[in-house]
C-alpha cells in the first residue's frame, strides 16, 4: 500500500531536516517497514523539492549500489541513484567543515559531464560516451542520516543515497579513446594509499552505469539533461574520514582531485 502524499512529506522532512541540523535519525522503515522502492523514489523526490525551494540547484545525479556484490547483498537486480544538488559541490583542493556531517566517508569515482540529454529506454554505454562532454576524477563524501550508517534499500534512497558532498577535478578530459574498464585508480588518506581499483568495478564498465541511470529515469518519466553531472558509482570501498583528514584520488589518464576535511 502507498503512503499517503501527507506521510511522504512528513518523512522527507524529517531527512531534510537531519542533513541541515546534523543529526542522524533512526531509518524510517522502522516506522515503514513495507517502503516500498517508488515511494522511496517519491520521499527522495519530495526532498529534493524541500532544497529547491530553498535556492538549491539540482546539478546531476549519482549512482549508488553499482557493484555486483553490494547489489546481491541487499538483494537487488539494478543500482539505485540520488540527485546531486549545489549545495553538495565543494571546490578541487577545498576544505570541508567535519562538524558540518554526520559521519563521512570518501569513495573514488569517476565523474562525467554530460554535453546532450540522454533519454532511454535502452541507452546504451556506447550513447551515453558520445553524449559525453568529458570525464573527471571525483571524491564523493558520503553521510548517511541514519544511527550508525545502517539502513535498508528504501531507506537509503530516501535519504538520496547517502549523497553529502562531492569534488571533481579540474582538468576535463575527452572520452574519447578512454578504457574505463581497465582504468587504474588510488585513493589516498594522508598520503597513504589506503584503497585501490579500477573502472570495472562498476558495473563492468562506468558507462553502463550513466546507461542504467537514463533508463531507470525514463521508468518514472524522466530524462538526464544535457549539462548533467554524473557520478557513475564507487570505483572503491568507503573510508572513513575526520577532521585534519586530507584526501586525494588519483586516475589514470584523467589526473586527480583532493579536498581537506577541517
């Protein structure tokens, strides 16, 4: 059975309000437990609404659950995805306020701009290279608003994938003649090495997971602007970060980024 419209609102409140006051909340399929996916679409959909009706800018979207295993551990067939709004770009090399999250944690990815809008059914990887304007490294800061870091799919994608901030680097580079399967990529914490990966960690192949992106907003009648910043999935496991904490990623062909935690 649906929520009702009034209950959708009242629980994307409740997430808008943890992210701004910075405070983590009990998941909401506690008092849900039958969420289902569409209206935890729909909460998500309701939260975006609450920022932009605040000034925030939905700038892109993010793909989330874009390894195979993550996806068998929590039981599905296809990633999930967020919207990626101005209020969560941080510039190349800033520094980020710690006290202003709940508990981060950084994961490498590789970003794309998008030049056209795509629009599915049936995107391909090979559409969505051509609509490519360019591609970024990219650090997204992840901080659910949930005890713990512990929630479910449904609750998850109401709280828009756990999105908090994100830096892309700032050298655009054509896609190309790109491998992003094969290509290598480091995560450094202190000027530690501290993860290691490669493109095909998502999904076989970054591009697919822009794909599966399109197609999965086709489904609920939507379409992927041009201009559009994509975050194609986590290429490495989450660290965790805090305070004094400096982080870069390193791509092969596509340069670095980094950011501060302060």
């Amino acid at each position: 059975m649906s929520l009702s419209p009034e209950t959708i609102a009242q629980l994307a409140t409740l997430l808008h309000d943890a992210e701004r006051d910075v405070r983590d909340t009990v998941k909401i399929t506690d008092a849900h437990p039958d969420l289902s996916i569409e209206d935890a679409y729909r909460i998500q959909d309701a939260l975006r609404a609450h920022k932009q009706a605040r000034g925030v800018r939905c700038v892109g979207m993010k793909m989330g659950l874009t390894s195979y295993a993550k996806m068998q551990q929590m039981g599905v067939e296809t990633p999930i995805y967020g919207f990626l709004g101005s209020d969560n770009a941080v510039d190349d090399g800033a520094e980020i306020e710690a006290a202003r999250l709940i508990h981060p944690k950084v994961e490498a990815e590789i970003a794309f701009v998008m030049r056209d809008a795509l629009q599915g059914p049936g995107c391909t990887p090979e559409q969505v290279m051509a609509a490519t304007l360019c591609l970024l490294p990219a650090i997204e800061v992840i901080d659910s608003r949930y005890e713990n870091f512990r929630f479910d799919l449904p609750s998850v994608i109401a709280d828009n994938t756990s999105a908090a901030r994100y830096v892309i680097g700032s050298r655009p580079t054509a896609p190309q003649g790109l491998d992003l399967e094969t290509t290598g990529v480091v995560l450094e914490k202190n000027g530690q090495v501290v993860e290691v990966g490669a493109g095909a960690a998502v999904l076989g192949n970054p591009a697919l997971a822009v794909a599966m992106l399109v197609d999965m907003l086709h489904a609920r009648g939507q379409s992927l602007p041009a201009g559009s910043v994509v975050l194609s999935g986590a290429i490495t496991a989450a660290v965790a970060v805090e305070a004094g904490d400096n982080v870069q990623v390193r791509i092969d062909g596509l340069g670095s980024t980094g950011l501060r935690f302060v």
